[in-house]
C-alpha cells in the first residue's frame, strides 16, 4: 500500500477529487457532508484496475482553524496530494501547508489544479509549482483537473501511480512507532485505533506500549483497508482492536510503541529551520506525527534550542517535527531533532558550550560521534535514540569510546595507588568506592576497567582493587617487623603457620594481615592461617614425593604441620591445580602444570 495526504486551501476541492479518484466518501461526520466544509481528518482509498498496490489518502481540512489537524494528518504520511483551485489561485493556507510540508521535510508530491472547467489552470500551474520548487519538494508534475467533467482524472491516476512507485520502501523490521488519528469503542470488540503505520511490522498478538511507558496494549486484530489481517507493515493505513488499556488513554496524538525500543524524552536539543531561534515564542507548539505538545523553548545558538516537553514523546536523532504558536499568527518553524538524551544545563556557560556541541551536529545518527560524546552509553540506548550501535561493548551492554576508555582506566589505577597510600593497612579500594569516584553508572565497568591490560597493573580481588607489580603500597614499619618475626617462625617448620595467639601477639589483627597479604608478603591459605608467598609451590614439591594417591594424614605428616593447616592447605593446593581428590579420602599431584591457577598477587 502507499498512502497520500491531501494538502491546500479551504475549499479548493481537495474532498471532492480524492471521492472523484476512488469512488468513497471522505467526509464521515454529517456535518461536513451538510456544510460542505471538512472538519477532521478523511480517510479513502482505490485500487488499481492493473491489481497493482492500493492507494489510500488521509484528507485534510483546509480552514486555517484547523491546521492542527492537517498537521495530524500530514505527520506520519510520507507523500502529499497538493491542490490548488484555478479559479481561486493560491491562497494564505496554501502557503502555510507548504510551510509545514517544507518543515516536516516531504519530498514526494504531485499538483493538482481543480476546477480548471472554471478557468485557465495554466496560470496558476505556474505560480505553484514555482513555490513549490523552493521547499523540499522541489520540482513536481502537475496536472489540471475537473472533479466535476472528470477532465484530467486518468492523466492525474498515473501520475500518482508513478509517485507511488517511486516512494521508498521502509523496512518491514523497523521498531514500530504507530501515532494515532482516531480511537473510537466498537461494541463487542472494545477499544479500535487507526493510523498510517510508516514503518516496521504489526502482528496479532503484539504487544505494544504506550508513549509514556505506563500502558501496554496487546493486539486483538487487524484491518487494513476493511480487512481483516494477521499482520501489516507499513506504510499503510490499520485500524487495530486493541486491549489492555484502560478507557480514555489512547486517543489522537497518542502513540504505540514497540516495547523497550524507544526513548520517552521529555528534553530535546534541536536544530531549527525559519527563523532564528532567539526569536520564537518563548512557548510554541511542537507538532510530529499526529502529537500536539505544548513545548517550552530555550534559545541556544543562533538555530539551535533545547525544547522542555509538556509531556515525553519517543523521539530520534533526525526526526522531523514543526514548532507553530496556536493562532498562526507567525510562519511555522521546521525542527530537527539533534539530541533526545540532553546534558544538563547547570553549570555557568553550560550553555554556551552546548550551543558549539550543537552546532557541529548534524542530525543525521553517527555512532562514533555520539560515542564520543557520551564516553560511555549502553547498546540499547544508543538505538532507542536512533543511532545504530557498533562495536565491541566493553562489558554486559556498555560502549566505550576508546579515549575516554583509557582516561578512566589511567583515573581508576591513579585513585587505587593514591587509596593504597592513604591505607596502608586495608590497601584494596573498593570497587563501589571506585565506581563513585569515577562517576560510573555501572559497578560492572569498574571491573572491566581493572581487567583492561595496562601500566599500572590492577588486580581485583574479593570487591577490592590493588595496584600490582612494583607499586605495591609499603608496609608500616610495624606490620614489617611482624611478618619478619612470622618469616623467622616458617623458617624452622614452613608449614607450621602461626596460630591466633601468636597473630595477636604480634599485632597481626585482620587489617594488618590484608595489608602484608596484599603487599605479597605473606601467603593466605584462608582466614587466620597465613604462610610464606610460595609455600603452597613448595608444599606440592614435598607431597609429590608420597607414594600416589596419598591420604591427609599422610600429606600432613610429610609436610610437619598440623591438621588445622593441612585441610585448608590441600584445599588451596586443589584450588590451584597443584593436587586433586581421587575418592573422599585420597588425593594426587596433578603434573599438568597448565591446568594451574596463578595464585592471589
């Protein structure tokens, strides 16, 4: 399907062409029929004789009363209809609907000069389609036409045919973003919404969510063109039985979502294209899809602005959208959406450096510039805002920017040294501690960071960081002079570890023991039962020269020591590799010495 909206001046015919090209009736309120006036948005289509794809149009009113609506209906459609009356020629909504067209970007349209039963289109052909050269929609075909003789309706299907052709075609996987135009109740069925459906897939049975995250919605059936369809993509117009959602909260300018695929905002840093930011309204409307939002507007740069949303709209990095203060009384602004997950602005001269970011951006996604922006963003936001994502995350979800990457880890090993220091008793700096310090969102990147292969080296052990190698925080002379007394003990019986009495005697209480341990000073088997660094290398020399398999009690004897270290002592050796348990009561040296694990730094 490809789907049209009409576009022109009050009473230009737009209603009675599209009812001449597909036989239906646009106007469905009684009083549009009665009046001869479109009040609210129509809605018709035809079908090629050829078996060709249909083409459906979104008719719009053209008084300048209800250009909110024409935006509603113009919003999501990707190609417009534009008429322009030769008896009347063109007119003040004439031009404020090619602002708008202008505005949301459109590039695709065909002219259509009604009423040329009434007078020499010709003239008026001219002056169209020359104004209309100057906005986005550049150079069209026009053709002149009688809704009334029927003059012209066969030239004007073909040219629509080949508009038709040629529009692009968006993808079927695209996340949806379905605004709303209508949302009435159908007895027996419940709640039914409609809309042109621009892009990615609806099936029976989705779920979707509401723009604001509070309701989800689940997809009872669809209509597309009054059949019924287990699924539809876009573009098209879908009339979808929706339920789940309570009463009154979908309704035009609400929007269904795919859930988790989209970023509400309710900040946005925009580009604006008219009139010069400093001069707009301080508060104006903000019009995309078929959403009116009241906006409040902070002037940046010369056209750039950062818009406060009365309420959060799922927007993305490129997005088209009009700025227009209610009564017209001023040209609409065009609006491209730069940044939906802004900075705060608090600082002194934030925005002022704002405004410099914001004039380098383009509004087209670019993953490594936004990257650079935000050192670090998860995978899954950088979608949401409408930027695809690559690269490698640096952990769990997260990207890194590679400079920024290695900023933090220079940071991170920088506070582990400076912490060692300060604590020369408990040098490990906690890994929560650190994620604070540095800001981080996530305790996962602190581990990431320490993993990352650098100088210095960091080590993470037991939610603590240490700074490895030679920068090692030295010991007080106290606790130095305590595991030389320690050292003095091994030497006799290197596998008698001191006992708790002997510890204490020697001041070694438990943060005077982490901080020789963490120095490499001594060797933890487990609490309370400390070694030399390289007891457990040595204790497997001496168990390989038992009779394999061997029993505790024969290790225990081989390496003169007692039960209370032996069993966490063979413990350990299994942990590293050095042994293994052949039954409950066994063990034997391991000689695959790939299979050892390095011992704690």
């Amino acid at each position: 399907m490809r789907v049209l909206a009409t576009a022109g001046h009050v009473d230009h015919g737009k209603s009675a062409l599209v009812r001449a090209l597909t036989g239906m009736e646009p106007d469905r309120l009684e009083e549009e029929r009665r009046r001869g006036l479109t009040l609210d948005l129509g809605f018709v289509w035809t079908r090629p004789e050829d078996g060709g794809e249909p083409l459906a149009f979104v008719d719009v009113p053209g008084h300048e009363r209800f250009v909110a609506t024409m935006l509603a209906g113009v919003g999501p459609v990707p190609a417009v209809l534009f008429v322009v009356a030769a008896d009347q020629g063109w007119q003040p909504q004439s031009e404020e609907h090619l602002a708008i067209l202008d505005a949301l970007g459109v590039r695709h349209a065909v002219l259509a000069v009604t009423r040329s039963d009434l007078a020499d289109p010709a003239p008026v052909c001219a002056e169209a389609r020359q104004r209309m050269a100057r906005s986005s929609l550049g150079t069209v075909p026009a053709v002149a036409v009688s809704a009334v003789t029927g003059s012209g309706l066969d030239r004007l299907r073909a040219e629509l045919d080949r508009l038709a052709a040629a529009l692009p075609v968006p993808p079927a996987d695209a996340d949806v973003r379905f605004w709303l135009d209508r949302a009435f109740t159908v007895h027996g069925h419940g709640t039914v919404v409609t809309g042109t459906l621009a892009a990615g897939t609806l099936r029976v049975g989705d779920r979707l969510v509401t723009g604001d995250g509070t309701a989800v919605a689940r997809v009872r059936s669809l209509q597309c063109l009054h059949q019924e369809r287990t699924a539809v993509s876009g573009v098209a117009r879908v009339a979808v039985n929706v339920h789940g959602c309570p009463d009154g909260v979908l309704r035009r300018g609400q929007v269904l979502l795919t859930p988790d695929r989209w970023l509400p905002t309710g900040v946005t840093d925009v580009r604006i294209t008219g009139e010069p930011a400093a001069d707009l309204p301080r508060a104006v409307m903000l019009h995309i899809g078929t959403a009116a939002v009241p906006v409040t507007v902070r002037p940046l740069g010369e056209d750039t602005a950062r818009l406060t949303l009365s309420r959060p709209l799922p927007l993305r990095v490129g997005d088209r959208a009009v700025l227009r203060e209610p009564g017209g009384t001023r040209p609409p602004s065009a609006v491209t959406v730069l940044d939906v997950c802004p900075p705060p602005l608090t600082r002194r001269g934030a925005g002022r450096a704002r405004a410099k970011e914001l004039a380098t951006m383009t509004g087209c996604p670019d993953p490594a510039a936004e990257l650079r922006r935000r050192g670090l963003v998860r995978r899954s936001q950088l979608r949401a805002m409408g930027v695809p994502a690559s690269g490698d995350p640096v952990t769990g979800d997260w990207l890194a920017d590679p400079a920024h990457w290695a900023r933090l880890r220079e940071r991170l090993a920088a506070e582990a040294e400076e912490h060692a220091r300060r604590n020369p008793l408990e040098p490990g700096l906690p890994t929560e501690a650190a994620r604070r310090l540095l800001e981080l969102p996530d305790r996962r990147l602190v581990d990431a960071l320490a993993a990352t292969p650098g100088h210095p080296g960091l080590t993470c052990r037991q939610g603590r960081l240490y700074v490895s190698g030679s920068l090692r925080p030295a010991l007080p002379p106290t606790v130095r002079e305590a595991v030389d007394a320690v050292r003095r003990d091994l030497e006799k019986a290197p596998f008698r570890a001191p006992d708790a009495g002997r510890l204490a005697e020697l001041g070694l209480h438990h943060k005077a023991l982490a901080a020789a341990v963490a120095a490499g000073a001594l060797l933890r088997v487990t609490d309370g039962i400390v070694l030399l660094p390289g007891a457990d290398e040595q204790a497997a020399a001496v168990l390989r020269s038992l009779p394999q398999p061997f029993t505790l009690s024969e290790a225990r004897r081989a390496l003169d020591t007692t039960r209370r270290v032996a069993v966490p002592l063979l413990e350990h050796l299994d942990a590293r590799g050095f042994t293994e348990r052949v039954d409950d009561q066994h063990r034997r040296c391991r000689e695959d010495d790939d299979a050892r694990q390095p011992g704690p730094a």
